[in-house]
C-alpha cells in the first residue's frame, strides 16, 4: 500500500488517488478537468508556477481544449481549466491574513490556508455542477473531474485536505511540505 506519514498519528493511504490500469479513474479525453492548483509558501496567483498552468491549461474565463490527432488512434480532446485560490500565506507579511506573524503557529497558518482552500474548491465544485445541469448535452458527451495540485506548502495544504476528507479524482503534490503541520 502506498502511504503518507503525516506525523505521529496520521496516516493517508494514497492507492485510491493514484492512477490504476485499467480503472474507471484513469485518464479519459473526454473529461472536463477542473485543477486546483494550491501554491507554495510565499507564492500566490501571480507566481511563476500558477501563471505557467494558466497559460498552458486555462482558467475559467478561457479554458484550454487539448486535441490529439494521431493516425494510430482516434481524435482526442481533453478540456482543463485551472484555479489558484489565493492562501494568503507568508512567513514575513503582516497583511497576508494567515502570515506567521499573524497566526503564531505554522499549524494554525496550515488550517487557514485549508479554510480558505476549502472553501473556494467548494464553491468551484459547487458552480461546475450546477452549470452541467444545465446542458444535458454537456454532460452526455463528457464527465467533470477535479485534480488537486500543491506545490510545497501548498502540497501540506492539499495533503491536510485529504485528511480532512476532500476526495479528488487525482492528487498532484510537488515536494509538499510533509512536517508544516507540527
């Protein structure tokens, strides 16, 4: 079993966000995928990383259809988009709402960042469901999935997500900071 250690207590079994051959939860081209990109320590919306992916992958005002052509396979289309919620995190600046100086305590920085993680994925999922009701035809010709991405702090934050019970159909972590909850 593939596993994360979070501290002392806490264990993730990871095989369920992992991708199997041959399961219903492997990458399909028809799929709408909603990624939720949760950036590092002093990072934000504006940050190199969280720019490349909007650039490559859109964002909701201008979402990316992938197409590949192949003459061993059939045309394929994968439609993403991507969201970068702000953290408001910072070791060093007061006015970032869950800054060290701000929340003493890395841990209570973490559950901050979560809140706020939270609660823009849960109005994302929320808007995203509510707009395939309201095109059937939509909805038959593909299915809407959310990945969740974390680099650094942003992974601790995604990975505190999950313990919190937050099921992605995937999870991309980027050298997550594994000891920020301590």
């Amino acid at each position: 079993a593939t596993s994360v250690l979070l501290n002392s207590t806490l264990q993730i079994n990871l095989n369920n966000f992992m991708a199997q051959p041959d399961s219903s939860s492997s990458l399909d081209w028809d799929d709408e995928w909603q990624i939720v990109f949760l950036h590092g320590l002093e990072g934000g919306p504006r940050g190199r990383k969280s720019l490349y992916l909007q650039k490559h992958f859109g964002t909701a005002a201008g979402p990316v259809l992938h197409h590949v052509d192949s003459s061993s396979c059939p045309p394929r289309r994968l439609r993403t988009q991507v969201l970068v919620p702000d953290l408001e995190m910072s070791l060093y600046d007061v006015r970032k709402r869950n800054s060290l100086p701000r929340c003493f305590k890395l841990s209570r920085c973490l559950e901050g960042c979560a809140e706020i993680a939270h609660d823009v994925i849960t109005t994302m999922l929320t808007e995203t469901a509510s707009q395939a009701e309201d095109s059937e035809a939509r909805r038959t010709r593909s299915r809407q999935k959310f990945l969740l991405a974390g680099s650094s702090w942003g992974g601790a934050v995604a990975l505190r997500l999950l313990e919190k019970g937050m099921r992605p159909d995937k999870v991309l972590l980027f050298a997550p900071a594994l000891g920020a909850g301590g």
